[in-house]
C-alpha cells in the first residue's frame, strides 16, 4: 500500500501542477448541487477516490478518501456516508465559509479539456 500511496501523491500533484484535467481524473459527484469533488486515482489497484470542494478557483480542498472497490453503485450507502464524511469535514475546517458549487467546469479550474465530469 506504501508504493500506491505514492501513486496517488504523484496523481495529486497533477492538478496542483496544473497540467490538464479531464473526466477521468476529476469528477462532480451526485447531487451537484452539494460541490463535492471526486479525483480518480485509477491505476494501479486499489483505485483510490479523494472526496473535497473548491474553495476558490484551483484551489481543492482534499478532506477524504476511500477505496473505490469499498463504495459499491454510485448511490450507495457507501458513496453517501463518504460525501457525508467530506461535507462534515469541510465544515469543521470552514465552518464560516462555503465552498464554490458550480457544474461550469471553467470557473473552477484552469486547463480542463471538453468532457462530462458530473452526471445529469
């Protein structure tokens, strides 16, 4: 698990180095209207899921993350005490402050290519 952590710090440094972000790699998750943020570190296994909200444009705030092979169907118990867990987090760091919610992509990040990243 030390090598996939590593993984995974490598695949963060990736949107905090600004390189170009897709729908594989970050994704809005169900409901929008909650802005909870999704960056997929797919390979190798175990995929990894960080959970957390943009508290201004390029700024993620990573409050979580899970297993993705533990979470089941997307509207799974799984999934819902983990987005649950983030928003909890966020309002103990930022009790004062909500984060940014938007599903326009561009106000968010710079340098995301044309892709879905949240369900409709």
């Amino acid at each position: 698990m030390e090598d996939r952590l590593g993984i995974l710090q490598a695949d963060l440094e990736q949107f905090a180095e600004g390189r170009t972000i897709d729908p594989k790699y970050l994704f809005l998750l169900y409901p929008a209207t909650e802005g909870v943020w999704e960056i997929r570190s797919l390979r190798p296994d175990p995929s990894i899921r960080v959970l957390g909200f943009f508290a201004k444009r390029d700024v993620f705030i990573a409050t979580n993350l899970a297993l993705r092979e533990n979470l089941g169907g997307w509207e799974s118990r799984e999934w819902k005490d983990i987005k649950r867990l983030a928003r909890t987090r966020w309002g103990h760091l930022f009790h004062t402050y909500n984060p940014m919610v938007s599903t326009n992509l561009s106000e968010l990040v710079t340098g995301t290519i044309d892709g879905k990243y949240f369900k409709t």
